[in-house]
C-alpha cells in the first residue's frame, strides 16, 4: 500500500509559473470552463497544471528517466496527453491547494495526502481517444494565490510579481463569424503611460500577440490584424479605465480599472503521490457526483471518477522499469 514516504517533492521555481502563464495564453481560444468560475480561476488553474507538468518532465531529465512529448497537448486538445513513458501515454491530473491552513497540515503530516481523492472528471474519462494501457499520474501543487484587489496589493508590497489579464467576451474571443476585426484602437485613461499587451489570432487561427505603449488618453492602432481577441494584459494595475476599439465591429469594449484578473500562481512544492493505468482505474473508480466535498475542492464542480490516493501504486518503481526498458 502507497505510504508518504511514496510521494516525490519536486521545488517549485518561478519559472514554472512563467511557463503556464504563456501557456495559459495562447490557449485560451481553445478550452472552456469545465469548472465554472471566473475566467482568472480557469487561468490560474492552467498555469499551475503547466507548472506540474513542467516540473514532472524536468524531473525526469535530471533523473535520466526517458520520456517522449511528441504526443504533448495542442492547445487546440486540451484533454489528450503529456508525455510518454516507456511508449505508455500519459495524463498527469494534478490540483492546486491553495488554503494557507491546509497547506501548513500537510507540512506538518503528509499522511494527510492519503485520504485526499484522485481525481478524474467523467466526460475526459469517457473519451474514445484513451487506451487501456494509457497512465494516470496524479500530483498536487501547494501554492498562494492574489485573486483580489486587496491580496494583489499585499503581494506587491511582499515583493511578488503579478500578471494581470483581461478576458473578452465570447463576441470578441469566439465570434461565430469568422472576420477580421479591423483596426484595432486602444486607450487609457490613465495619467501615466501604460504598457499593455494584447493576444488573439489572425487569419489562419494561429496564435498573435503585440505589446503597445499607450500613452495617457492617447488612441494607439496595432499593428497587427486581430481576428479575435481573446486577452488583455496590462504590466501595472491600472488607475483608470482601458477602451478597445474595433472598426469593423464599430464599437468599443471598456475594461475598468477594477476589472482585472491577477492569474500569478506562486508556487511552493509540488508532490508527485502516485499512479493507476487506466484500466486499474476503472476497476477501483467510483462516481463522486458534483457538489461533492473533497479534499482538494470544498465543492466539486462537475462530475468525477475517483480513487483514494493511498489505492494508487507508488511512481519511484515505475520509473525504474522505464529505464530498463529504455536500456
């Protein structure tokens, strides 16, 4: 039976955050909400699932431990899979813990993590693309976050950087139609300049990006030709209201200055706790309806699959028949 002394520590450095945020990014056209929330929730919930991820492959570099990505998620499949191990596929389903005092208990006893829940949503289950053989590793992510105005400016003042972004609407994230924006015209209220940086995709679907210096109340173009915009991000909280201005849609969009979302996560450890292939999951699974209280979530938001963790098999002896195998 899985014990703590089964779990893998791995640091958690900054750069992983900065990884999932670019990440976070460019696939925003391409997932959706499955939890529910704010948009800034769903964003914080990808940067730190690329940040595990990143962790876990680094992880296996230092160790030696073969690995394949050729198979890693698009950001146009959100669900598919990471990486590849000992030509298994692999799902690394990971959870961010966020609460200071459940934080500080697993400090104090990781025996804790054993009656937390792996866990799987039904509809990813479900799908047509996974094979028996596929791996499941789960893992948690213990880190803070500054979702509100008061906690951003406490982690200013702490020294912590912030990442503040701006989601648009689905008329301007996701248009039924598939047509040029037009000139794209940005404005700050401000009384000093504001650097900010604006993402969508252009003609062919594919991912752009341009940053812009706006200076106070001054009407700034892109350069750039949006078909959709899907974020604004801005270096600064701003004091004052931000315009975008489509001339194609002939109307402009007002983010003020309350309305941004700070999408940092700042991590501290992550820990690797265990593994099931799919088939062994699906024998010891059983539904955990939404709303359910778990561990890692006061309140699940969709419906899942679950296994205890200390039912998974421990990872260190996997690893070490991926490197014989390799050899």
């Amino acid at each position: 039976m899985l014990t703590k002394n089964d779990f893998i520590r791995i640091p958690y450095t900054s750069d992983l955050s900065e990884g999932g945020i670019a990440y976070a990014c460019r696939s925003l056209p391409h997932t959706y909400n499955r939890m529910g929330g704010t948009d800034s929730n769903r964003m914080r919930r990808i940067v730190a699932g690329i940040g595990v991820e990143l962790a876990f492959r680094r992880y296996l570099t230092e160790r030696e431990i073969p690995f394949d990505v050729k198979g890693a998620t698009p950001f146009t499949d959100p669900d598919k899979y990471d990486v590849s191990l000992g030509g298994r596929r692999c799902d690394l389903k990971s959870f961010l813990l966020t609460r200071r005092a459940q934080i500080n208990e697993l400090k104090r006893d990781l025996n804790l993590l054993l009656d937390a829940t792996a866990l799987i949503p039904s509809d990813q289950f479900a799908a047509a693309t996974h094979h028996e053989s596929d791996l499941y590793i789960f893992g948690f992510l213990t880190g803070l976050v500054a979702a509100s105005r008061a906690d951003m400016i406490r982690a200013l003042g702490a020294g912590q950087p912030l990442y503040l972004m701006h989601t648009l609407p689905k008329d301007w994230a996701k248009p039924d139609q598939w047509t040029s924006l037009g000139n794209l015209a940005l404005k700050s209220d401000s009384d000093e300049p504001l650097a900010v940086e604006v993402g969508g995709q252009n003609q062919n679907r594919e991912f752009i990006s341009e940053r812009i210096l706006l200076e106070p109340r001054k009407r700034t173009e892109t350069e750039s030709t949006f078909h959709t915009l899907a974020y604004v991000h801005v270096e600064k909280m701003p004091d004052a209201r931000v315009g975008v201005h489509s001339s194609a849609k002939g109307e402009t969009y007002i983010i003020p200055s309350t309305e941004w979302g700070n999408i940092q996560v700042y991590g501290m450890s992550v820990l690797l706790v265990g593994y099931l292939t799919r088939d062994e999951f699906r024998q010891k699974a059983r539904e955990i309806p939404m709303g359910s209280r778990v561990f890692q979530y006061s309140k699940t938001k969709t419906k899942n699959l679950g296994v205890p963790v200390r039912e998974l098999k421990p990872l260190r002896p996997l690893f070490d028949k991926v490197k014989e195998y390799s050899a």
